[in-house]
C-alpha cells in the first residue's frame, strides 16, 4: 500500500476500519500516516465527547414552551373533540349558511336585472 | 447510540417510571422529564442547524412529536436513543425545508480553516481543543454536518444516518470520509505541506 492509499484510508482506519495487513506494515514504516492516524483517532474521541457538552446557551423560554406542550394539546384535543361530536349541527350551519348567501346573490341579480329592463323600457 | 455523560440530569437519566407517568398524561411528570432531556436534544438540534431560531423550532417540534408518541414508545429501546431520533428527524425535516426556502445555502457556505497548531512531529499537535473542534463543526458544510453530528458525535449507525438523511448508505459513507477529512483540515491543517 503506498503513502496516498494510506492517507485515503485513515478517515475509516481511525474508527477502525480498513485494518489490512498492508496498512498496518505501512503505518508501521511511515511516521507522516502515524501522526495523521493519531490526528484522526483524537478529532474522532473529540467529536464522540461533544454528545456530553453544551452546543451553546440555551435561549430563554424554550424550557416553558416545551413544558406547556401537554397543556396545549389537551386544548386543542377538547376543540377536536367538541368538532367531532358536533360535525353534523357545524355541517348543517354551514349548509345553510351557503344557502343563505346563495339565496342573497340570486336576489341581488334579479333586482339588478329588473332595474336593467325598466331603464330600457324608459328609454 | 453513544448518550451524554456529565454531572447533570440527561436523558439517561429517564426512568421507565417517569415515561409511564408521561403516558398517562401527568403535566409534573412530563415537566420532569423536559427538564432532563431539553438541553441536549437542543445541542443536538442546533449542532445540526446552526441557527439558534431554528434550533429552537425543531426542538419543539421533536417534543411535541415526542409527546404524541411516547403511547407508541415500546421501551424495546433506550429512551435517551428514541427521544435523539425524534429529534434528529425534526432537525433533518427543518434542514430540508430551510434548503427550500434558502437554496443558494446548499453547499455554499463559508467554508473556514482554522489555523493550524504547530509541527507534525509536535506531540501537542495532535491535542484537540473541544472549543475548537465545536467552532469547526460549525462552519463545515451543511451536507458534511449533519452526517458527521449523527455518526461521529451522536454515534448512529451508517444505515440510521442513511435513513435520516434520506440517502443511501454508499452515499452516507461519502459524506462521513468527506467530512471527517474536511474537518481534520480545518483543525489540524490539510498535513500536505508539511510532506
């Protein structure tokens, strides 16, 4: 194995890889691949120990929005809930509701029709 | 899946009792278990997403995912596993819908080397500072991130990375050698010039 096929190989060789006989005469001769192997093996512990730390301050208020999530869904569940049982007196409402307006429009276009006629009847 | 380790209350320290509290709809209960959980599904969250606002975002909704599915959570798993892959998914789905709203961030940012500590046959060299590695994690492409967060730091599998990031395994191994080696440039050097 030559020297850029090692270096290829040490990002996977670190985690424990890739442990070929080959690689390990080469890494045995080549003190270059060592300290990269070395270099790897530490940022990877590095990263493995981050799971333990902070990424950064926590912002204010997101302890308080997740606690009340609970409180929230048990809110919305009752509005379901009330939607649910009631869905055929909301359908009906709406129903007529629509008719309503329907009947609205239909009125507004007759009157508008009349006034029409009698303008050309005057004229 | 590798869980945090310190002094303070983690999710490891989750017990089955509390999960069964939180089932049965207990507020405190649910309260307790925020408290010990919040901080590192926030870390990881925001080690993924960098935006602190969108950090934010995805941790609730990995908690209120969380909160509809924990009658589904079957304890076969560690709690501390199962919360994480809640709340990698809704990091994930966040980082998916930012790449719409911001397409030209895909692949294209600042991409920083940090300056390199002494000489290769330097023993110091080869220390890491956390800080440091944290600040390097930050600026690496998103793409490389997000599958060095979830292999590296948070211990996923190759295949549970795949199915997170919604690529293949061949394509997540990619990513990881990439990004380790990116990120070994940006702490130690690319190493080329000292050959």
């Amino acid at each position: 194995m030559d020297h850029r096929q090692m270096q290829e190989i040490l990002p996977a060789y670190a985690r424990g890889a890739e442990r070929s006989l080959q690689a390990k005469r080469h890494l045995s001769r080549c003190a270059d691949c060592r300290n990269e192997l070395r270099r790897y093996e530490t940022m990877l512990w590095g990263l493995s120990e981050l799971s333990s730390q902070p990424a950064g301050d926590v912002p204010d208020g997101l302890l308080a929005s997740l606690v009340e999530i609970p409180s929230r869904e048990s809110r919305l569940d009752t509005v379901r809930a009330h939607v649910a049982r009631n869905r055929k007196v909301y359908a009906g409402a709406a129903a007529a509701m629509v008719g309503v307006a329907g009947a609205a429009v239909g009125a507004a276009v007759l009157r508008n029709r009349g006034r029409t006629r009698s303008r050309w009847a005057t004229a | 899946m590798k869980r945090p380790n310190d002094n303070r209350d983690t999710a490891e320290a989750v017990s089955s009792l509390l999960i069964e509290r939180c089932r049965a709809g207990d507020e405190a209960a649910w309260k307790e278990l925020v408290e010990a959980t919040y901080r590192d599904v926030y870390s990881l969250c925001l080690r993924i997403l960098r935006d602190p606002d969108d950090a934010v975002e995805a941790t609730q909704d990995a908690y209120l995912k969380a909160w509809r599915g924990l009658k589904g959570f079957r304890g076969d798993a560690q709690f501390s596993t199962w919360l994480y892959r809640v709340a990698s998914n809704a990091a994930i789905s966040k980082l998916r819908s930012r790449k719409r709203r911001r397409d030209r961030e895909v692949g294209e940012e600042a991409f920083e080397v940090l300056e390199a500590p002494g000489g290769t046959e330097d023993r110091a060299s080869v220390l890491i500072d956390i800080q440091r590695l944290e600040g390097a994690l930050r600026v690496l492409p998103e793409h490389y991130r997000a599958a060095i967060v979830l292999r590296d730091v948070y211990g996923m599998s190759i295949g549970e990375v795949a199915e997170r990031l919604g690529i293949s395994e061949t394509a997540t191994k990619v990513r990881v050698h990439r990004g380790r080696k990116k990120l070994k440039e940006m702490v130690y050097g690319s190493g080329e010039e000292e050959r």
